[in-house]
C-alpha cells in the first residue's frame, strides 16, 4: 500500500505519501520531523528486484535493509566511499541490482556515493535509472555518466572510467553492475580502512562477486588502475590485487561471509557480448582468461607493478546525466 512500516531500533516508525503537491510520489516518516524521505518509485523497484531475486534463490536482503533505512543511523568511521559502477546492456541485471544497492546506501548517503556509468546502452538503462531512481539523484548518493567512447567492452577501460569519476571520496570500491553489496558491507569497508588497513580488500564471496575490490583512491592511483593494454575480458581483477600483495606498504585481505553480498549469475557468453565483434568474434571467455593471466603474470614477474605509463589519461571521457536528461 500507500504506507511502510520499519521496525528500528527506537521502535516502529512509518512512512506514508507526502500530502506536498510539489511532491506526490514521496514517502515520509509519519510524526516525523526530519528532512528525510523516501521515494515510491525507488521503493516499488527495490521490492519488484526483491521478488525477482527470491524466485531465483538469491538474498536480497530487502526487510533488513528496511529495517535499517528506519532505524537510527550508526555512527560509522569518518571516511567517504565511492562505488564505482560501468555498465553496457546489462538493464536485466541492474534493475535487480540498483534499486536495492541504493537502499543499503541510503542510511550512510553523507558518507558513500554511486557513480554509475553507462557506456551507450541501448536497453533503456538510462531511462530505467531516471524513473526510479531519481531520488538518489536528486540527493548526491548516486552520480550518472554516460559515454559514447567505448563502442565496444573493455572491462578495464569501463572501470578505470568509473573509478576517475569517483574525485572526493577517500575508498574506491569496484562494484559490477550484477553485484548486490547487502546491508552490512559499506559498514565492513569503511571499519577495516579506519582501522589503518592499507592494500586492497578483496569481497569474493562467491564467483559473481570477484570483481569487488576495495582500496584508498590514492592507492588505486598510484597503480594507474586496472591494466587497459589486454583482451576485453577477464583476469583483470585478479592482476589488481596481485599488483597489491606486491606493493611496499599494502597489502591483500580477502574478506569471506556476509559482508560479501552476492551477485546475479551470467554466463560467459553474456559476460563477452559487447565486445568488438570483429577482433573478438569467435573467441571464447576462457581464451581470453588464458591469454591475459599470461601477460598479467609475465608484467608482475618483471616487476610492473604500475600500468597505463604510456597513457595520457585512463579510461575514456564521460558527461553528466542529470535529472532532467540534459
């Protein structure tokens, strides 16, 4: 219905629409006088993904992350997160992803931001975000880019791309488009950087979630990212990280259990169906495992620790998308 009711730590609070004309599709705290509320088109996406992810037997999450949403904020460490998101045709994941992701983010939104980047989707990606998640827009917890620079995938180009758009925030994480971080990761992350961990943390609970790498922007920097002189697909993951077991001064932590989250499974053959037809066409996934942890294993061997020196900038050029679709 029109309301929802949380239970928190200081009882139950509920939300109901906002009787604000200006404001028609907006949940508020009932008795409440704080600035906050919620949006029903991001809440409906949130529980039609819940739906969606129960009926193929994945958590997501979706009561706690009420639960929190109602509670009294935690005090958390004084650090700021950026989770770095690229995306090309992958709306039949990210709208399972997105809408939930954003709700686990929304108690911590003065700390964390999502920066999204859409590399020329022609699935309604955009318009998805835009009508449901407008809320998160409007309040600086997520960021939209889009980019017509990359025609065709390039995992490490796509994520150095995201990860440059991240500017102020202090953690980097790398979250794929299919990946849900659930309700207790953000806290793990920015407790485990506060307590003066240096390296990367490495959230692999499962196949779908090996991409998700923590570490300090500056650190990220230093390495000049994700290696972008490789096949489009796969191992790129692994090398970062292993550059990070190898740096003075860092480290690697893999992190297991809930904090880890989840991830909407997809076959290889999706995971490679945005590269270049023309070079690409008719190899396979695991040839280009194979052919990149050669070369990635090869540049660690001599020592290559920093990639991308021959490279003015990483990634390619983004522009805003703002809530109006200027």
């Amino acid at each position: 219905g029109d309301a929802l009711a949380a239970h928190g730590r200081d009882g139950t609070r509920k939300m109901r629409l906002s009787h604000d004309p200006s404001s028609p599709k907006r949940l508020k705290w009932f008795a409440d006088h704080s600035d906050d509320c919620w949006d029903r088109e991001l809440l409906f996406a949130a529980k039609e993904a819940a739906a969606w992810l129960t009926q193929r037997g994945l958590q997501p999450s979706l009561n706690e992350g009420l639960k929190h949403l109602a509670a009294a904020h935690q005090q958390l460490p004084r650090l700021s997160v950026g989770l770095c998101t690229s995306s090309k045709n992958r709306l039949w994941q990210l709208r399972h992803a997105l809408p939930l992701n954003l709700l686990h983010c929304w108690p911590h939104r003065s700390q964390v931001r999502l920066h999204l980047v859409d590399f020329g989707s022609s699935d309604g990606t955009l318009e998805f975000v835009l009508k449901y998640c407008r809320i998160a827009i409007d309040c600086g917890l997520l960021r939209v880019y889009r980019s017509s620079e990359l025609p065709h995938w390039h995992a490490s180009v796509a994520k150095n791309t995201a990860h440059l758009c991240a500017r102020e925030e202090d953690v980097l994480v790398n979250l794929d488009c299919d990946n849900l971080i659930g309700p207790h990761f953000l806290q793990d992350v920015m407790h485990q950087f506060a307590s003066g961990y240096k390296g990367a943390l490495h959230y692999e609970g499962d196949e779908g979630t090996c991409g998700r790498i923590a570490c300090r922007r500056t650190d990220f920097l230093s390495l000049r990212g994700y290696d972008e002189d490789c096949a489009p697909m796969a191992a790129q993951d692994v090398d970062l990280v292993q550059r990070f077991r190898k740096l003075p001064g860092a480290g690697y932590r893999r992190v297991r259990g809930a904090a880890c989250g989840t991830a909407i499974p997809n076959s290889k053959e999706q995971a490679i169906s945005c590269c270049d037809p023309v070079i690409y066409g008719g190899i396979k996934w695991t040839h280009m495992d194979e052919v990149n942890r050669q070369k990635f294993n090869e540049r660690r061997r001599l020592g290559q620790l920093v990639r991308n020196q021959d490279k003015a900038t990483l990634g390619v050029s983004v522009h805003p998308v703002f809530p109006s679709g200027n």
